[in-house]
C-alpha cells in the first residue's frame, strides 16, 4: 500500500479504543483468573501489577511511537526508524512467530466462548448446579469435532473482519461495545460483592504471600503483563503506524494500560468472589471462567440475559484481540512482500486455522503421555500439550524477549530525540526516566526473570524477600 493512502484511524479516541480492543481480550478475563489462580493469588498478582507499570509502559509507549513514526509494518519500522537491512528487524519476525502461535490457540479458546454463547441463548445453564456445570465443560474438552466447529467460526469471522479493513470494521463497533463491556463487569463487582466468598476472593488477590510463587510463576506473571497489553509482538507497532502524526502519546498508553489493568483486576475479583462462595478450586485452570461464570448466572436474577449478553461482549473482545494479531501478519506480508491484503488473510488465517487443529485436539486426542513434550524442562515439569506449549512458549519467552529487545532499541538506538518526540514534552524527569527505563529497567527486569528461572537466583526476588519475606 502507498503511504499516503493508507489508512488511519479518525483520531485519539479511535485509536485508544482500537489499542485496548487489542490489549482486552481473553488475556484478561480468560487467562488472568486461571493463572493467577494457579499461582496462589496476592504475590502473583502484584508482580503482574508491578511490570505492566514498570516494564509494560515504557514499552507500550516505544511500541506505538515506532509504528507511529515509520508508518510500516512491525518488521519494517525498525529499518524506517533506523536503517534497512539492520538486525533490529529481529524482534519483528520473532513477533511474526508469536502471532502464529498466539492467534492458533486463542482462536481456539474464543471458540469455548462463542460456544458458552451458544449455551447460554439455547438457556443450558439455567437452574444447573456448579458440577452439572463442570460436566457441560468436560464434555465440551473431550468433544473435539464441536470444538473444531467453533474454532471455525472464530477464525472465519476474524479473517472476516481483517478484510472489511480494521478502521470501518473496528471503530463503530468498538465504540458501543466495549463500553458496554466494562458496564456489565461493574454490574457483576457490585454483585459478588454480596457473595459470602467476596472477601476471601479480595484477600486471595491482595495479599501477597511468597511462599507460594515459584520461578516459573513469576516468569508467568511479568509474561501475562505482555500478553494482556498485547506487547513484544508488533501488534501495537502495526496499530500505531495507523496514528496520525500530531497526537502525542503518553497518556493514550496510560489510558490502554489502565483500562487493561481494571478490567484484569475486576475479572479476577468477579470469579474468585464465584469460587470461594461456591467452594470451587482456584488453581481449575484453563476452564475456569467457563465453570465459575455459569453458575453465578444460573443463580442470578436476570441471569439469562446476562449470561448471554457477557458471553457476546467477551467473544467481541476477544474478536478484536485476535484481529490485531492477524493484522500484524497482513500488514507485513501486503506491505513486505506485495501480496494483496486479501490474499494475504486468507492464506495467513488458514494456516493459523491448520495450527489451532493442534490445540483443539489437545484436549481430547492428544491428551495422552505420549503427546505431552518438554516434560522435565523449563518449560514444564509435568509435560505439556501443544495447547500449553504455544501459550507457555509465546508468553513467558517470545513476548518478554521481543519486548526486551524493542525496549533495547528505543533507549539506545533511537534513544533521547525519539523519547522527546514520544512524549512531546520537555518535562526532564518524564523524558529520563523514560530513557532509562527502555535502556535499564525494563529490560534489566525481563532478564532478571530469565536469570531466575535458570538459576533460581534473581535481583528482584532478593528485594521481594527483603521487603515482605
Ligand atoms: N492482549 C490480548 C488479550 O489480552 C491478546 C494479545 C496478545 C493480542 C498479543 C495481541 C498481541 O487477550
């Protein structure tokens, strides 16, 4: 496409929702209360909290001002922003591997979603105790042909959208339902806030108990904070190159991230309310929401609809979450390679669709020893489906590596001019703290964490022991 038609978004608030579509998704209120659940709450949590405020900013801000000032694709803005041919592009493809890997198993989970929809109109939960409930989710796992039914749909509608083109596709629906969205999580706090489980979910969540976080749940946590804010795989840098030039950056990145954090935090609070008041298991894993959620609504006045109306919002979610990971392949290959957009879709989204085969029979035909890989490894001790393996490999590992790297070439590479220009401000104490933070911290806290895994020794947990051990 040529620069100058390419297509942007109508302006500041456009792209704030465009970029939380991105950021909200089942990151938050799929896969934040299953690990956190995991991982035994508190210490987890604020881990999470401390590197989307530590390392997520300053990355989110560097990811949206190279998209924005190359005007590219997530491979090609590093050799816009600096030179052509560098290694810098580096972080790019690996984004391009995360992508793949991301959207094949989120497309997948998306399809559990649409099929709770389904559920929920055709009225299955009504009156249905928690354990019919479990049943009904069970059945669903083992049941792989209506697994690969929804996963179909999923995909197909997202590769749908991608080519209606994200701006026209995206901005009008963005702005009824994500709203809508954050309207029905605070009706549902206020709600369990009643639940006798309410103040055990609240201490569950906010009071850190070390003891229980292992290296490869801190690992988990600073990955989720790149996951939820969809960072270190270019798909803000593919958003932002639709930013037009004059608007500033700072707070869009402050809001994406909070929005993204509340409504983490909501969720987590909303199902741990559900499992302490229903005396469900907080580490369920990967079914958890699909479990607790159904059972509050079929206890709930007006919890038909309500039931319906969460499932759609979340699908929506979760739809324009896996749209801005498409997205990110398309740009690369209509813009690199001079396929043609629609083209490009329909050959990414099928292999992605191929792929997902791999994680819808991970629940059923190839849950077995014998498929389970990298049993005894850092990846994991018990041995993982590939289901686990693509969302293990991307999170804790491609994601926080992409972002160290873009975070490297932000403070060095492009270093205090790009800062300025990021924040248009001349404020000395933003614009350093900035620089060092891409240079240092951010990075610094990434490796730490890699250290930690390999060598069960790492700077921060030495402080974390210090300050609550
Ligand atoms: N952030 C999205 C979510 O929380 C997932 C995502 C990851 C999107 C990486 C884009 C890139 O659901």
């Amino acid at each position: 496409m040529n620069q100058s038609t390419r297509a942007h978004w109508s302006g500041r608030i456009a792209f704030i929702l465009a970029a939380a579509g991105s950021a909200i998704g089942l990151g938050n209120i799929w896969k934040f209360p299953y690990i956190t659940g995991e991982n035994g709450g508190g210490a987890f949590v604020l881990i999470y909290l401390a590197c989307v405020a530590v390392v997520g900013l300053p990355i989110l801000l560097a990811e949206v001002y190279i998209g924005q000032k190359a005007r590219r694709n997530a491979v090609e803005a590093f050799e816009l922003t600096h030179k052509t041919g560098t290694y810098w592009r580096v972080p790019g493809w690996l984004g391009l591997a995360s992508a793949f890997l991301i959207l094949s198993f989120y497309s997948v989970v998306g399809g559990w979603i649409l099929d709770f929809e389904f559920r929920s109109i055709i009225n299955e939960f009504g009156g249905k105790s928690a354990n019919e409930i479990k049943g009904t989710l069970t059945s669903l796992f083992t049941n792989w042909p209506r697994q690969l039914f929804w996963h179909t749909v999923f995909m197909s509608l997202t590769v749908a959208i991608v080519l209606g083109g994200v701006k026209d596709g995206l901005e009008r629906w963005n702005k009824i339902l994500m709203p809508a969205l954050l309207a029905l999580l605070a009706l549902l706090l206020v709600r369990v806030m009643f639940l006798p489980g309410f103040g055990q979910a609240m201490s569950f969540l906010f009071s850190p108990d070390t003891s229980k976080l292992k290296a490869a749940g801190i690992l988990e946590a600073v990955g989720h904070s790149f996951f939820t804010l969809s960072l270190g795989m270019g798909a803000l840098i593919t958003y932002g190159s639709y930013l037009k030039k004059k608007e500033s950056l700072p707070k869009i990145v402050i809001a994406v991230a909070f929005i993204d954090t509340a409504i983490a935090l909501v969720a987590g609070i909303v199902i741990f309310s559900i499992v302490y008041s229903f005396n469900m298991a907080p580490g369920a894993g990967p079914g958890l929401i699909l479990v607790t959620l159904p059972t509050l609504f079929s206890q709930m006045a007006g919890g038909y609809i309500i039931s319906v109306a969460f499932f759609l919002l979340v699908s929506f979610a979760a739809l324009t979450s896996a749209v801005s990971i498409l997205e990110t392949m398309v740009a690369y290959w209509t813009e690199s390679h001079n396929v043609d957009r629609k083209k490009s879709a329909l050959i990414v989204g099928v292999v992605i669709y191929l792929l997902g085969l791999l994680s819808v029979f991970s629940t059923n035909l190839l849950n077995s020893p014998q498929f389970k890989m990298f049993a005894g490894t850092l990846l994991s001790k018990n041995g993982l489906t590939f289901f686990d393996l693509f969302d293990k490999l991307t999170s804790s590992y491609f994601l926080p590596i992409g972002g160290l790297l873009i975070a490297l070439f932000f403070g060095w590479i492009l270093g205090e001019k790009a800062i300025k220009e990021a924040t248009k401000s001349d404020n000395k104490l933003l614009n350093k703290g900035l620089l060092w933070s891409a240079r240092i911290v951010a990075p610094g806290a990434v490796l730490d964490v890699l250290l930690n895994l390999v060598f069960e020794w790492s700077v921060l947990r030495w402080l974390f022991g210090m300050v609550f051990g």
